[in-house]
C-alpha cells in the first residue's frame, strides 16, 4: 500500500485547456423589444473540458448615440452537461457584443464573443414592386439606398421564383448590413427605401432594425387573397404564380424569421396593378381585409399590426395613361378606418401609411413613372418614417420571438453522443449542415460519433425554429463524468458508463454496491474519484490521478 501511495501523490499535475464558442445567437441578428425596451435574448454554445459554470454579459458597442445598457457578468448555467451549455440575458434596447466564460470552479477555462447583437425593431415587408424593387429596375441598376449606420439588418437572400409555397425551405439566417444591392429575404429584390428607413429610425428610436421583405412584384390584391385561402392555388394572372404564391412567402416571413426574431409590424405597400384592372373600392377592401386577418390566424398572432399604404399611381397593362385610382385608396382608408368602423373592411390594429400618389415625375420616379427611384426612394423611406410615429410604437403591441428549443445530450457509446430536444413538436428535422437544410434525423432525438446537428422544428402554428448548434467533442476525455455501470475491471470498457475507459481527465464514480479491481500491473487513471462502492487492487497495480 505504501508503494501505491508513493505513485499517487508524486505525479504531476496536467491542466486542459478549454476551448469555448457562442453558436447563438448570430452577428447582427436583431430581436424584438417589447413595449419595456426589453427582450431574452438566449445564449448557447459549446465547450470542451469539464466546466463548472458558463457566464455572460453584454457589452453595448460604443456609438456616437446612447446605446443600450451593458451588463455585469452573470451565471447563465451551472454544471453544463456534455460540452454543450445554454442560458440567456435579459437586454435593454441596443446594439452588443456578447461575451461568454467557462469556469471549473475558480479556474478560468476559456472566453469567446459575438459581435453586433441587437435588440430592437423588426419589420416585415408585403405588397407588390414598390415595396419589394423588380428585376427590370434592378437591372438598371435602380436598387435603392444602402444604410449608412451600422445598425440597419437584412438577410441577403433571395428564394426562387418559382418555389410553391409547401416547397419553400429558408436557410439558417445570416444576417449582414442593409446595403442597396442586398436582396432582402425571403423575396426582396434590392435595398429599395427600406435601407434609407432604417438610418432614420436608428436614429430616432436608437435601437437597432431589421427588415424582412415578401413583396411580390406585379401582383394584385386578388392573388394575395386567393392564395391566402388556399396554400396549392396557382392563380391564373398576368403570369402563372407558383402554388401558394404570393401571400406563401409573406406566411413563410412570419413562420419562419419572425418566429425566431419577433416583429413590430407588417409594412404594405400594393395597389398599382388594381388601378389597370379598375378593382372597386368593396372588392379592395375584402380582399386585404381577408390577407391581413389570414396573416394572424396563420401564425396564432391575433394582434399582429399592420401599416397600410395608401397607393394607386399607374401605367401600363391597358392604361395608356398615369392615372389615380380613387376607389383603391378608399378601400386602403376603409380598411385603416379612417372612412369610420363601419365601413366595408375596416380591420384593428390596422395603421395609415404614406400617401405616395403625389410623388410623380422624373424627379422621383423611373423612366416609367411608376418605380421609385434616387430621391423618391429617400422621399418613401421618409413618408415611412413619419408613418412610424412615436404614438405608433407606443400603441402597437409586438410579437417577441417564440423560445429558442432547446436540447440534452448523453453519452451513450465511447465516442458517441445522443442529442435530445426537451419539449415535443409535431415535425422535426434534424440537419448537419451550415444552412440548416438537409435532413439527418426526423425523431425527437438524435446520436452520432461527429458532426454538428441543428434541429429544426415546427409546431401546431406552423412556427418553425431552429435549435442552437450542438457539436459533438472529438474527445470525450475529462469532458463527461464516468460512472461504474457494473462490478468489473477497471480496464474494461463495459465497466463503465460511455463505454470507455476513464483518462487522466475524467471524473469517475464508482457506485454503491459495486466493486471495481485493478488487475496485476494495471494502472487506474482518473482526475477525480468518489468511492460509493469498493476499489480492490492487485500485489502491483497502481491509482493514478492529474
């Protein structure tokens, strides 16, 4: 015995280093506030050595601007499990980077960040191509205006033109600056005035924004309506729109980003192909009156905002000449109620939005006076603006973004781990790869030796959400606590939990009613031993710990 204790004692010690990461959120996501300047903003990533403690703060990014409220360091979770962890902040309105530490006890393991979170505003965009731009102006190079502060968001993605509504799969978000040539997802074709509208509300609210864009160019309030009833109609106008489309990408905006984002309010603006086609006033109002209260069934968001255009101007498509169509903004006014409560199509929680029938000509229209272009666009973003009232932002309830799901994992094999979601959702996809759109797995849970596995979910709304990325560790050494599973030796796999043999980095228990031997010449590796049950040991064999 002597001899054993001459070898326990007089090893080394061996410190590993840990390695952290912030998987969620991403730079330059933006989160609704609510009404408070408030929002949970969730935290999650991975680490790889045994930690005690993760904690985070948030750090408000130096601007000329107030900007936001930093935090002290604070516990987001005790004992991660597995190297995995996750926990969340609350935060004040503003514009952060977000920092994380893992501890084992007093010991700092490792540090990492993410820069430019925000907390804010969220905006959806809906309506036809002055809302969205077109290819054909686009290809004049008609985009838009780029955001000048830092603090304007888009998602540069543009989903294909021809994707039925039930086809359509978005990507795991990525956000970046609002530039004019960004397509602004999921279906926004350039930059338009929404860039130019965020400088100016940045700069009023001092908070960030973000903007998601689902116009659809030349489309009509019939085929919004339409498909708004029914997801697999193609309805015949000027063009075949695929099954679903148009209003498929503003329901795809609302279940997907704003899920996972939040939102304020949807921003319409559409009325100038029903000019051509002379909609009356009863026909207008129904129509938008039935996509803006499908919009909340869809999406159980029963007070969801919206912010109404009141637009005609028009040439083209039989129209030899511009003209103003009176019963369309009669219709966009009935449905605002600004014509009284009692009117065909009045709607709550429906808001007045610019007027932009006057804004004609050269100077603030394209060659074809009808896109907006250069000064208009700055003109619309400022119409915008004012539509945005300070008495909007404090009348208007927003949607935070639904929980984050969130996972466990347990080691089930020597190098294998089983990642589980913690609540149940009626579809599930697992995916491994940076976009989120390949499937690895459809159950609850999921195992595997490597990789990384997101899960997407989508529940009884309709709502879809992806889980934080979980990385399985290329080792599981001092990572996972080992536990005897049986009476065995020391140096046999199936002795223990994980099915591995415990490191010179592992915690190891053996359990009660359990007795462990070190066979002739073996040696016993461990960090750490809780002995609940019996450790025999041969004529030479050894313990040895770090």
């Amino acid at each position: 015995m002597p001899k054993l204790l001459i070898i326990f004692f007089s090893l080394l010690s061996v410190t590993a280093l840990c390695q952290i990461n912030i998987t969620y959120p991403t730079s330059r996501a933006v989160f609704q506030r609510n009404n408070n300047n408030q929002c949970i903003v969730y935290l999650a990533g991975n680490f790889t050595s045994k930690s005690t403690k993760i904690e985070a703060r948030a750090v408000a990014r130096p601007m000329a601007q107030s900007q936001g409220s930093s935090t002290s360091w604070s516990t987001i979770q005790t004992n991660p499990q597995n190297g995995f962890y996750s926990g969340a902040l609350i935060l004040q309105g503003g514009w952060y980077d977000l920092y994380v530490r893992a501890w084992n006890n007093n010991t700092l393991l490792g540090t990492d960040s993410v820069q430019r979170v925000g907390v804010g505003e969220v905006f959806v965009i809906a309506g036809q191509s002055n809302a969205s731009g077109s290819e054909t102006v686009r290809l004049e190079g008609n985009y838009g205006t780029s955001a000048v502060d830092d603090r304007v968001s888009f998602i540069n993605f543009l989903n294909n033109w021809d994707h039925e509504y039930q086809k359509v799969s978005l990507p795991a978000p990525v956000f970046q600056h609002a530039d004019s040539t960004a397509r602004i997802a999921p279906f926004g074709i350039s930059g338009w005035c929404w860039g130019a509208l965020g400088d100016l509300l940045v700069q009023r609210l001092k908070v960030p924004v973000a903007f998601f864009n689902a116009a659809w160019s030349g489309s009509s309030i019939g085929v919004w309506s339409q498909t708004a009833d029914d997801s697999t109609l193609s309805p015949p106008f000027l063009f075949p729109f695929p099954k679903g489309m148009p209003y498929g990408y503003l329901r795809v905006a609302l279940n997907y980003y704003v899920a996972q984002f939040g939102v304020r309010a949807v921003l319409w603006h559409q009325g100038e192909t029903d000019n051509a086609f002379s909609t009356t006033r009863a026909t207008y109002a129904t129509q938008l009156k039935n996509v803006i209260e499908k919009s909340r069934i869809h999406t159980n968001k029963p007070n969801l905002a919206w912010v109404v255009s009141r637009a005609s101007y028009y040439k083209g498509l039989g129209l030899t000449t511009h003209r103003v169509w009176q019963p369309i903004l009669d219709a966009q006014n009935d449905v605002i109620g600004l014509n009284g409560t009692s009117q065909t199509g009045y709607t709550t929680k429906v808001f007045a939005g610019p007027e932009t029938d006057s804004y004609k000509g050269s100077a603030y229209r394209d060659a074809d006076d009808v896109h907006f272009k250069g000064q208009g666009h700055v003109a619309l973003a400022n119409l915008w603006n004012t539509a945005l009232s300070t008495s909007f932002f404090q009348t208007v309830t927003p949607y935070a973004p639904l929980s984050v799901p969130t996972v466990t994992n347990s080691c089930i094999a020597a190098d294998r781990l089983s990642i589980q979601l913690n609540l149940s959702y009626p579809q599930v996809q697992w995916t491994s790869n940076v976009t989120a759109t390949d499937t690895a797995g459809v159950s609850s849970s999921i195992s595997n030796n490597t990789g990384s596995y997101i899960a997407r979910v989508k529940d009884y709304y309709g709502n879809i959400l992806l889980s934080p990325k979980i990385i399985i560790p290329s080792t599981f050494s001092g990572l996972i606590p080992i536990q005897s599973l049986r009476t065995g030796s020391w140096n046999t796999a199936s002795t223990w939990s994980c099915g591995r043999i415990p490191s010179i980095l592992d915690e190891v228990t053996i359990q009660q009613g359990h007795v462990v031997s070190i066979p002739l010449n073996g040696v016993g590796n461990f960090k750490d031993l809780l002995l609940n049950g019996q450790l025999i040991f041969s004529t030479v064999s050894a313990l040895r710990n770090n």
